[in-house]
C-alpha cells in the first residue's frame, strides 16, 4: 500500500496553485489535509500525476465573521472545534464535528477537502446543504460562486472543473429563533453515517415553524436535501403528528442503496427515526433561543 | 519517469535532519526507514489503526496519511524522545506499565503519542473523555480496560506533579 | 522454596522496550543490501490461470528479479500438514494444502501468483502493475450448501466433490434420548468468525549467507522450531543451518502459527537465488486475504430435554466453511464439536460434520477455534429451552452442570489432541453463583419491569463455556544462571504479547531466589532452544511455563548441592534468597549464586562423571492430555428500540483456569479476549459477494471495537488447580473470547422482548440493521 510516482509541488500562492491546476488539469490533485486523499493514493485508487500540495495558502485557511460567516477551504476541522463563536453562530458542526473520524484526522483534515471529496455519508456535504452554503469556486480564469445543493454532483463528484479549486465557503448565521440538531448513526464513533440528519428549524413569533431546512447524508448519491418533504411543519408548533408526517415523507423521497453495514430498508426506517428526533431537538432548540 | 526528490529539513525529538526524499515517501516510511526512528509503528496506511500517530507541531496526526515532503520546516516528536535523556519513563510510559496498559506493544507507540497529547490539554478528563480521545487508536489485545486506567493514573500523577 | 512472585500482579519486565520503541519487529529488521518483496495476487476468487507475462516487470528500473510458480522448479511443492487428523473412526479427510505460488488455478482471492523483488517496496509494487495476467474465471465456490450439490464446481478437481472432511460422533443414545424426551427443540444456527486482524501484520525476512551457508529468518511467527524444521527441510539445508528468530510480533491469535504461508516459502528461496536479504511486509489490504481467517458454520441442531429441564441429548449435523486448503486438518470443526458439550452433562451425543472447500481464504484456528460455534449452539439450544419451559436461563444451566464430585469427567469422544476428551477438574456450580452475584442477576430482574415500564429496553444475558487448553506434545526451557548472577530462560516457544517475558520470570525467579527483573526470557529464537511446539491454544503458559519451572528447580538442585559441597555442610541447612545461598542462622557466610555458576564451570579439574559443568539445565514437560478451564460471563444491554443500536452496561466474568501465576497479565488477556468476543458479536463481519470478493476490506469498513465499543468489565476467578501438571495451570487465553456471541444474542432478546414477537436470534454477528430485518420478517 505504498503510493504510484507523482511529482510534488508546493503551491507558493493561490494563484501559483491555480496556474499548476490550469496546467495539469485532471492530473493533478490538490493535496489539503491528506486525510481522504493520501489513503486512496496508499490503495493506489487514486494516481495523480501531479500533486499540488496548498497546506501552505494562509489566504485560504480562516475564519472571517461578518454578517455570513466565512470560512476558507484549507481550515481544519480542528480549528473549527476550536472556534467557539463559529460554533454558535454554525451550531450544525458543534453537533457534528465529533461525529467525524478521530481528533489526529480532525487535526488534518480541511473543510474544503471534505466538501471537495464529496462523499455522501459525510456529514458536512449535508449540512452545507441544509444551511444554504455558498462555494466560491476560483480558477486562472476567474471566480464563480454556487449554492450547496448545486456543487454536489454525485457520489465523490462535484462541479468543481479541473481547473478550480474551491476557496471558501459562505454560511447565513443562524436566524434568531432558529434551532438546529445534527443526529446520525455510525457502527462506531467516528466511522462515516448510516444515515444522519441535520436540520434547521426557524420560528416565528407564536412558536410555529416558519421556515425548516433539512438534508440527510449517507442515503444517496449525494447529500439529499429533504426540505421539502419537510415542509409541512411551516405552521406548526413542535407536536408528535406533524413531525411523523414530515419523517415519513422525508422517507418517501429518498433511496438508500443499502451497504456493507446496513440494508436499504434499515436505512430508511434510520433516517425516519433521526428524522423524528432530530426535528424536535430543533425545535426544543429554537424555543430556548427564543 | 526519474523519482521525483526534494531536500527536507525537518527536526525530530528536538535533533535536526536533512535529507532528500522521493515525493512519495509515506512520513511513517521515512521516520522508520531513512530516519531508523523505528518505533512508530504501522499498521494499516489508511488512516484507521493509529499505530503510526506522531506529533506534528505538538498535535496527533497520522503519519502515514503525510508525505514526508509535507513535514518539511516541522516538528515531529515520536515515541522516541518520550523518555527523559536518562532514559526516565514519562508520566503516561510508565503508567502504561504499571496498569499494564500494553500486551503485544504494537498499538503502544500511536497510543503513547494520543495520550501525551490529549493529557496536555485536558490535565482531568473523565474516563468518557479518554475513551472518546483513545478511539482513533485500534488495539487488539487489551481490550483497552488497562490502557483507560493507565491514562487516568498518568493524569493524575501530572496534575500532582504540577506546580 | 518461597512464592514471593509466583501468584503476584508482576509489572511485566518486557514493557519497557516496548513503552520506548526499543522493542524490533519484524519490519524494523534494516540489512545491508536488503531488497524488497511484493506479491502479485488473484482478483478472482476462482480461475484457471492462462499466461503470467511478466517481461515488463522486468524491464523497470530497480526490479531486481520477477518469479512465478515455473520458476520454483522442483522447490514448488504444497504445504505440509500441520495438524493430523485424529484417528476418528470411518472418518473422513482429504488433504490438499496450499501451494507457493498458483499453478494452473486459483482458489481464492488474493493466492499470489507472482512475486516482484525489488531495491524498494515502493518500486516492488510499481512493477506489480507491469505484470500481465490472463486468468480464465470459474465459477466460484461459496455457498456451503451449494457446494455440495451434484454438478457444483470443484475448487479441487480431482477430489470430484468439495468435501474436505466428514466426521461423525457420538455417545449415548440420542434417538432413544428424543423419544423419551418431554420436548425436543430443533434450529439451525449459523455462526461467523471473522479474522483475527492483528494490528501488526505478518513479515518475514530471509537472509542466507553463502560464506557461512547459513541462513536467518526472521518470521512473524508463533511456532519457530516447527518452520525452521519445515524450511530447512524443503530447502534442503540442514536444521543447524537455519535460525529462525521470532522478534516481538504484534499480536498473534492463531493465524501466524505455523501455516508455511507462501511468503514464508518463497523469501529465504529468493534469498539464497540472490544472495541477497529480501523483506517482506504484508499491507492490510494483503491481510484480508493473504493471511488466514475463521469463517461460518451451519447448525441443524437439536436438543431433547425433561420437563424441568434436564438435557438427554443433543444432535448436530453441521457445515463448516474450510476455505480453499485444509492443512489444519480437522482442528478447527472438532473444536467446535467437542466444545459444544460445554460444562453439562450430556448423556447423548450424535454429532457429524462436512468440512467444505470453498473458494474462499484459507480457515485455520484463530482465539478460540471452532469454539465460539459450538458454545454458541448449546447456549442457544438452552436459551429455547428454557423460554419453552418457562425456566429462568441462569437455572436451567445451573440444573445442567457437572457436579463437583464427577471430575475428572469423560466425555466418551476425541478431541483435537486425539485423547479422549477428558476435563481433568472443575467446579462449576461456584462460578455461576459468582457471575450472577456480580452481575446482580436477581436484583437487575426486579429493576428491568421498572425500567421497562420507564420505557427503557435493558436486557440480561449469561453464558458458560469450557475451555481445552494447554495441550502437548510438549515443550522445553533451558534455564542458566550466568556468572554476573542473572538467569537465563530460553524456550522454545514465540510471544506475542502474553506476557510471557514476566510469567515465566516468576516462575524461575522463585525456585532461584533471585528478583524477577534479574530473569531474562529468550523466547522464539531456535537457536536459542532447539526444540518445542509453539503458542497456541492456550498453551504457553501451561506446557512451557511448567517446563521452566522443572529446570529452574534442576538449576536450584545442582546450586544447592555445589554450595553444600563448599560449606561442606547438609542441602537441608542451606537457604537460597535474594541471589545468595547462605547457611541457615549465618547469613554472612554466603556464595552468590553468579560465584556458585563460576564454580560449576571450573578452569581446572575434570567435571566429574555423571555430573555437567555450568549452573544450567534443559527440561521438558509433555502434559498427558489438556487442562480444562471453565467460566460464565454475563452482561446487561440496553437497546435503542428505534435505532437498535445498544449500550453495555455491565460486564462481568468470572472464570476458573487453575492457579494463577499473575494475575494483573491473566486480567489483560480476558479483557482482550472478551473485545474480541464483542467484535465478533456486534461488530466484524466479513461480507463476500457471491463472487468471492470480499467487500470490505479495510480497517474502515471491517469494524474492530475501539475504547467505546468495549465496555468496562468486572472479573472474578476461582481456583481448581489442573491435577495434569505440577503446578496446577490450566490455560487463559482465549477464554475471554468464547461466549461473547450467546451472551449477545440471548441479551438483545431480553431487552427487546423478542420471544414475544417470535423473533429469535440464531446467528453471529448481529448488527442493528440485521435486528431491523429479523423483525421486520417476521412481521405479517
Ligand atoms: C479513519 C478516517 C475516518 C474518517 N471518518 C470520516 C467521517 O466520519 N466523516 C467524514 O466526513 N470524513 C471522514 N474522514 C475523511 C476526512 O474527513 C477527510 O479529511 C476529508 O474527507 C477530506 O479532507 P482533507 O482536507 O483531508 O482533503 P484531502 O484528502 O487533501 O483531499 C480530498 C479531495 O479533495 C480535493 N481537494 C482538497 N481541497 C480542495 C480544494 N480546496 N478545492 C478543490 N479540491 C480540493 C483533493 O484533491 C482530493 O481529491 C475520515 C478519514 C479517515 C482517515
Ligand atoms: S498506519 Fe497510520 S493509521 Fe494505521
Ligand atoms: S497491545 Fe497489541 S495491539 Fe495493543
């Protein structure tokens, strides 16, 4: 399990590494944290040519707070961890971050490899999804900017072209009376999910749901955005009926191929029962904050 | 295709190295083959087992998921250089031996690293706490009950220690 | 003599090595001029081989040299068999072992059919790549039933069936048994053993020396005098020319006994054609297929019982997947036929079983052995009987158990080491009470209606096992005492972690009064010691443990003569205490025990007839037959009822494996055993499709139990010394690991209240999903 030949080159700049990028295209890698791609170059089922490694861009690590909460590609999970007002104002990753790998790959890994690598049992891809994220995109030949939902593609594909790369990623901070809840099952702490949940309802005034996001990961191709199944909980205060609607028909919409670990139908009736659990914890949430 | 070599400079357990490295070469490979820094071990080269974890900078990475490029300009600190230079077994090495926290050894040295690491930051974790920070760390033969208490015990005897 | 350590909590004396990185395993083994290995495996699970090109491996800078199986010439040759069949009557066994590198065919998924040596491993497996292969696929073997049909394909096709073995036997009566019987319960159990997946994997390191013509292998090995013997004889060298070295080896557990895997045929022959040393180190994807596993048996099984519960028989007809070659011979399927019968008294037996080729890797025994299955069937066979005659669990295994008095018991069929199985000692009744008093198993029955009514879903399980350990032929200890006053133990055996380093220590430290870091243990080294069988089945602490100590107290004799000689005094009036011997009431007037080694080897003088120089003596100890050691575990659960993921609250084991020699070391191997056990049950699963490929196989997707997975556990022991040996030991090692999967299975039941729901759980491992589906089935 040692890795094929490849040339190596620190990127010195973002520009030095999208110039490389733009150069060699599909046969180059960025190397971030290393932590999903140097065990597929260790299986040898990844063969970069060339590899970029970007460890050195300060100008894409960060977090910068503003009305939306910035964060560039190359920031550890372990800065993230670190980061209390990032964690409240992005509760989703104080729910989730422990639920990914173990504290010397969160010590690695990077936001922007994860969304990058795009796995669909991750529990970021999802919660971009969920929260509406925005990915800034940038190649040689300029900027573009996506909605979570459009940047995943397929499983471990995105829209990313061979030329980009992505460079930060733009989160809306919580609204006030908002609640969120980040719930998956794993055979182990750490492994990647079954099925997980993330949600996040908003309240109005009354205590009733006016607005809810959901998506779910581990159950498709990509993360799958499941708020309009959940839907009609707009209206609704935290009460057991609605909130088994909304599960079933988050149950309805999506496929499961089933795993190693688990049947289709066990992962689907999961993700019903995170679902469930997953909304009322949002709501509890969001009536404390209110 | 010539193999494609660059210099690293980088310093373990506090001594110095220079030396040129095929891009390819794991760090783990590096540290146990270039460098004869044997004790890290490996175990898997995915990135599971922690067998190979050393200390980047102070913090608990996997060396077989860094390219020993990738560590050039950096502190490694690895089983090695845990002992003190009169060969005084640190507050985790020799709780490990006491509670008998290891069987075969071979998980011994990722787990020492994790635990050194873990101890610095959180001086009086709960045993919840060390479970949670051991479980980036496979053994096979203790059934980790030996090595919880050994972490238990070194914190202890650090926080008794400490000034 | 005094027992200042024998029976301590002993710190172990290899720790230190090993908490420094100090310690050499095999990969940290560097020579000059060493080159490395990579093995060119099958994809396919069965195919007939077409052409191996391997010219552009060649061409690659830095490849040194490529072979296939036409290079080993008259070298290529299956593997020996490791372990004869016991003389079963009517029984049947076809031997087909595996072979250096695939020739025609391939049998399983990973069988090397190529070896690439190269300057690195790195550029070893490059020109891996560079190798063309045309492999025609077969159909493959993997369905056990299937298998056997007419018309199947043959993984060996001159066998003309896939029957690797065929045995019966019985005691008793069991159809005259059933027929008086007030019930009779009849299921089909299936149980999967995974792999033992050591965090380490398996190496060797071949270095021949032409000068010397001598040749050094460093193995990953738990039996070294048996594959030095077996090397030096397919290498045509002599025994004396081969040293095989067992170096600190990362966990054992079975599969690196002794299989003469084709790595370790193939190094020390590229070796000597190189003269060059050559490494090689197994990956763990190479581990999930390279190195051997433990897989499934099916169960048709069935009990007859009184009314109150009283076991008349038990009748098993089962399947055990060998995988592609059968050099274990019978070891592992025996096991569970002779285990099955646990602590109980079994009037009658009927038990036959097939052992399968499939195309599959290779099964051999691994912690445990075909115990797991057996036990898992009996305690299941209990379980139904128990909810059938509405007695509690706990009693009617207490009503089953072999009383005190019946020892030593017979139990009228062979066991692997083909004696009569025979238990030597026990008493059983004690254990249970203990488990259950640990466990709070009257109590916890009180508060599961609280907690059930609280909604919670908490179930109890309990599961008794015996255990065969410490079986022949035999081992051996050489024990020296050097001039500088430490003593040398040198045995036979390898080590992989059980502390032997330490316990034997004890041992010899007591009869020679010395402090037990003045003891050092030369263990897997064959030149060393010469002769000895290895570590497995539980067997180092019993045959060579008891071997130590029959030399050390030969050491203690001749000492102690040698000093009456000087004082010219009685043995009687001599004691022998911290690394002196001295007159009794004159402690000033003493010989250390360091002078006393150089007296016995003089400059001057003869030796006298039959006397030897030096303070040593080599001794070996052959048990008659093995100990058996016994024990309960118990565990509380709680089960998520939506999620089915569960919690363990509470573990408790308490076991008898006669005198303890430290106990702080037998602490540590139940704790792995039980993890073990735990990954078993819940976690490790080998999923193949049915092509033979195995799904997953990396450390991410085969899931060993971390720090929250394996609970705390509480243990307790009791003490019936085995009469078989002087000392009293009876074996440890695998005992954590047996009843795990009946304890898991009978738990979950528990708190889910599946009974009600005609829900049973009948098979290992389980998961969350596979409860999920049960229920889910056996919904209308
Ligand atoms: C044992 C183990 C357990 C794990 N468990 C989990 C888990 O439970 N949940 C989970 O989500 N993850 C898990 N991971 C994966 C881990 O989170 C990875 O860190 C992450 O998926 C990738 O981030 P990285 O920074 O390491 O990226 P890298 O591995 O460096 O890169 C991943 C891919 O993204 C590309 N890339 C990286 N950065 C960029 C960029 N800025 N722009 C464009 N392309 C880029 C790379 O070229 C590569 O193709 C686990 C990993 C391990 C080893
Ligand atoms: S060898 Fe690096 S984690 Fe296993
Ligand atoms: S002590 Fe053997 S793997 Fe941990």
């Amino acid at each position: 399990m040692k890795p094929a030949p490849f040339k190596y080159i620190a990127a010195s700049s973002l520009d030095h590494a999208l110039t490389l990028k733009a150069e060699h295209g599909d046969e180059a890698r960025f190397l971030a944290g290393g932590q999903s791609l140097v065990p597929a170059m260790n299986f040898r089922l990844a063969r970069p040519a060339v590899v970029i490694d970007i460890n050195g861009l300060d100008e894409v690590a960060g977090i910068d707070h503003g009305s939306t909460i910035r964060v560039g590609a190359l920031t550890r999970y372990c800065a993230l961890e670190r980061d209390s007002e990032f964690l409240g104002c992005c509760a989703l990753f104080a729910d989730a971050l422990p639920h990914i790998a173990h504290p010397q790959i969160r010590n690695r890994g990077t936001i922007g490899g994860n969304l990058s690598h795009a796995d669909p049992a991750s529990e970021l891809p999802a919660i971009a999804v969920a929260m509406e994220a925005r990915m800034r995109l940038k190649s040689a030949r300029g900027e573009r900017v996506l909605a979570a939902s459009e940047f995943f593609q397929g499983s471990l594909t995105t829209d990313l072209a061979a030329d980009e790369m992505l460079v930060d990623v733009e989160f809306p901070a919580l609204p006030p009376r908002g609640g969120v809840c980040f719930m998956e099952m794993a055979r182990r702490r750490g492994d990647f999910a079954i099925a997980g949940v993330a949600v996040i309802v908003t309240l109005d005034m009354e205590g009733r749901c006016s607005k809810v996001r959901l998506a779910l990961c581990g159950v498709g191709d990509t993360p799958v955005d499941a708020s309009e199944a959940a839907a009609p909980l707009v209206g609704q205060a935290c009460a057991d009926e609605p909130i088994k609607a909304a599960a079933a028909a988050i149950q309805a919409t999506i496929e499961p191929a089933g795993n190693v670990h688990a049947s289709a139908d066990y992962q689907r009736h999961l993700a019903g029962v995170l679902a469930q659990r997953a909304i009322r914890t949002a709501y509890q949430r969001a009536v404390h904050a209110a | 295709m010539q193999p494609d070599r660059h210099e690293i400079s980088i310093s373990v357990n506090g001594t110095a190295y220079r030396r040129s490295v095929e891009s390819r070469t794991l760090l783990s490979d590096f540290l146990r083959h270039d460098l004869l820094l044997a004790g890290t071990h490996v175990g898997c080269e995915h990135g599971v087992c922690g067998a190979c974890t050393v200390l980047l900078d102070g913090a608990p990475i996997r060396s077989c998921l860094m390219l020993a490029v990738q560590a050039n300009g950096h502190e490694l600190s690895t089983i090695e250089g845990l002992a003190s230079d009169s060969g005084e077994l640190s507050p985790v090495q020799r709780a490990m031996h006491e509670h008998h926290g290891l069987q075969c050894g071979y998980c011994t040295p990722g787990i020492l690293m994790t635990m050194t690491a873990f101890l610095k930051q959180n001086p009086s974790p709960s045993e919840e706490k060390v479970r949670e920070a051991l479980s980036g760390n496979l053994c096979r033969c203790t059934g980790y009950q030996h090595i919880v208490d050994a972490v238990m015990a070194a914190a202890q005897a650090m926080r008794a220690a400490a000034p | 003599m005094t027992t200042r350590f024998f029976g301590a909590p002993v710190k172990r004396n290899e720790d230190r090595k090993l908490l420094t990185g100090q310690a050499l395993f095999i990969d940290d083994v560097e020579l000059p001029g060493m080159l490395h290995a990579a093995f060119l495996r099958s994809h396919a699970a069965h195919a007939r081989i077409k052409r191996i090109d391997v010219s552009r491996a060649l061409q690659r800078p830095g490849v040194v040299a490529v072979y296939t199986a036409d290079d080993y010439g008259a070298y290529w040759q299956p593997g020996p068999l490791l372990v004869p069949p016991p003389p079963i009557p009517r029984s049947i066994f076809n031997l087909r072992t595996q072979v250096p590198l695939a020739k025609d065919k391939v049998r399983h998924v990973g069988e090397p059919l190529a070896v690439v040596v190269a300057e690195s491993r790195y550029i070893a497996e490059d020109a891996l790549d560079d190798i063309d292969v045309d492999l025609e696929p077969l159909p493959a073997v993997i369905d056990l039933e299937a298998a056997l049909r007419p018309g199947s394909a043959l993984v060996h096709d001159d066998l003309g069936s896939n029957v690797s073995a065929h045995v019966h036997q019985s005691k008793g009566d069991y159809r005259a048994a059933a027929a008086k019987a007030h019930l009779v319960i009849k299921r089909r159990f299936a149980y999967e053993h995974g792999i033992a997946s050591t965090i380490e994997t398996r190496g060797v390191v071949a270095h021949w020396e032409a000068r010397s013509q001598h040749m050094t292998i460093w193995d990953t090995t738990q039996a070294p005098v048996f594959v030095r013997n077996g090397l030096a004889a397919v290498l045509g060298l002599g025994e004396r020319q081969v040293r095989v070295i067992a170096p600190f080896v990362g966990g054992g557990f079975g599969p690196k006994i002794m299989m003469f895997y084709p790595e370790e045929v193939a190094l020390p022959w590229i070796s000597m054609r190189l003269n060059r040393p050559v490494k090689w180190i197994e990956d763990r994807l190479e581990h999930f297929f390279a190195t051997t596993h433990e897989r499934g048996q099916i169960h048709d099984a069935e009990i007859a019982v009184t009314r109150d519960g009283r076991i008349l028989g038990v009748k098993d007809v089962f399947l055990h997947d060998g995988g592609a070659y059968d050099p274990y011979g019978l070891t592992v399927p025996i096991n569970s036929q002779c285990t099955l019968l646990g602590p109980y008294v079994v009037p009658s037996y009927d038990s036959t079983f097939t052992a399968v080729f499939t195309n599959l890797p290779i099964v051999t025994p691994y912690r445990g052995a075909g115990r797991q299955h057996g036990v898992f069937v009996m305690e299941r066979l209990l379980d139904l009987a128990a909810h059938e005659l509405n007695i509690d669990p706990a009693e009617i295994r207490r009503r089953n158990l072999i009383p005190a008095d019946a020892f030593p018991y017979k139990n009228g069929i062979i066991y692997q080491d083909f004696s009569q199985l025979e238990y030597d000692s026990g008493n059983y009744e004690p254990v249970l009470d203990q488990t259950l008093q640990a466990i709070g198993y009257a109590e916890f029955k009180q508060e599961q209606e609280k907690l059930r009514a609280q909604g919670r879903h908490v179930g109890i399980g309990v599961a008794c096992y015996v255990e065969g350990t410490g079986i022949g032929p035999y081992e051996g200890a050489k024990v020296q005492v050097q001039a500088n006053g430490k003593v040398s133990v040198a045995t036979g055996i390898g080590t992989q972690g059980q502390g032997h380093f330490t316990s034997f220590a004890q041992i010899a430290a007591d009869q020679l009064g010395v402090d037990v870091t003045d003891v050092e243990i030369v263990t897997g080294d064959t030149d060393q010691f010469y002769w000895g069988a290895g570590t497995f089945a539980s067997r180092g602490a019993v045959v060579a443990g008891n071997a130590v100590n029959e030399a050390s107290r030969a050491v203690r004799q001749k000492a102690l003569k040698l000093a009456s000689d000087a004082f010219e005094c009685a043995e009687e009036d001599l004691v022998l205490a911290d690394g002196k011997i001295s007159i009794v009431g004159i402690p000033e007037k003493f010989l250390s025990l360091g002078e006393l080694a150089k007296r016995a080897n003089p400059m001057r003088g003869a030796v006298k007839p039959g006397t030897e120089p030096g303070l040593e003596s080599t001794q070996y100890f052959g048990p008659p037959s093995g100990a058996t050691a016994n024990g309960v575990h118990a565990m509380i659960v709680e089960v998520d009822p939506d999620t089915f993921d569960l919690k363990i609250l509470k573990y408790v084991v308490v076991h008898d494996c006669g005198t303890v020699i430290n106990p702080l070391i037998l602490e540590g191997q139940i704790h792995g055993g039980v993890a073990q056990g735990i990954g078993n049950a819940f976690y490790e699963k080998l999923v193949f499709d049915d092509q033979g490929q195995l799904l997953n196989a990396s450390l991410a997707d085969y899931l060993l139990p971390t720090a929250l997975e394996v609970p705390r556990m509480e243990l307790g022991h009791t003490v019936t010394p085995s009469p078989l040996n002087p000392m009293g030991i009876k074996g440890a090692g695998e005992a954590g690991a047996i009843p795990v999967g009946p304890l898991f299975a009978q738990a979950i039941e528990d708190a889910l209240q599946l009974k009600e729901k005609n829900v049973e759980l009948l098979e290992i491992p389980l998961s969350p999903s596979r409860i999920f589906d049960l229920i889910k089935a056996s919904e209308p």
